[in-house]
C-alpha cells in the first residue's frame, strides 16, 4: 500500500472514531504529505484575514474566510468562493486556527457535494499549552515545523 493511501485510510479511521461525516482527519505532517505529492489536492485556510496577518500564512493555499473578524459573523460567500476555486471531484483539506472552524468547513462542503473532504486535526496553531494560553507550542501545523511565513 502506498504512503498516500496508509496516510488516508489513518484519516478516515481517525474521522470514524470520532463518527465525522466527513471523508477523513488528518495530522498536520499528513495534510503537508498529501499537498506535496497529490498536485490536485487544495488546502484550504478558512481562518480570517486578520488571524493570517497576524499569526502567520500557509504558502500556496487558498484562503477563504469562514468567520470574518471582528464580530465572527459566518461569511455568506464561503461555498461560492470554495466551488469557484475548487472542484468538488478533488481532495480538499481544510485548516483554521485549532481545527474547529475548518471542521465547520469541512462539513458544509460535504453538504455541498465535494467527496473527499478532510480537516487538519489541531488546525495552524493547535491546543494552548497548560501552563499558558500560548498556541503552537504542542501540536498543529506551526507546532509540527511545516512551512509558514509570517504575515
């Protein structure tokens, strides 16, 4: 079996367990895995502008605001904006900040007709650390070493 199917089949065992409608979960270093080999696949980074400017960008994604900031008001333009720049026939993977709101995302595309649809488990900054409210120190994209600019 190839690395590209064991990392999707972990995925969807993982989207299973946690009884996601969706196609799969993928760990940070799996959704880079399947963006540098799969030329096809789209990451998708539903954060708002302001959290990309502030805390950093993915490169080569595409950006599409699920909330926008400051009142986090749900963005009317997000399925529109996601058919315009993706085809529902290809793998798509989405991020945010912790994986919530990419989760969101995630589920409005499958609603939408898109058929293979994963999040990003801890999203681009992940979980606080216990002994602060600091992100990206335990897990998530920034937390894994994978490649960020910042803003």
């Amino acid at each position: 079996m190839s690395e590209f199917a064991q990392i999707l089949q972990r995925a969807q065992q993982r989207a299973n367990e946690s009884f996601l409608s969706y196609s799969g979960l993928l760990t940070p270093a799996e959704a880079f895995y399947i963006i540098q080999h799969i030329p096809q696949a789209h990451l998708v980074d539903v954060r708002s502008h302001a959290e990309r400017d502030l805390v950093g960008r993915i490169p080569d994604c595409i950006e599409i605001e699920w909330q926008s900031y400051p009142h986090w008001v749900n963005n009317p333009h997000f399925l529109p904006a996601l058919q315009r720049q993706v085809d529902p026939e290809t793998l798509v993977i989405f991020i945010c900040r912790t994986g919530s709101r990419s989760h969101q995302a995630a589920l409005a595309a499958m609603a939408a007709g898109f058929t293979e649809v994963y999040n990003v488990q801890h999203g681009f900054e992940g979980e606080k650390n216990k002994f602060s409210a600091r992100r990206g120190e335990l897990n998530g994209w920034k937390a894994a070493g994978l490649p960020w600019i910042n803003a």
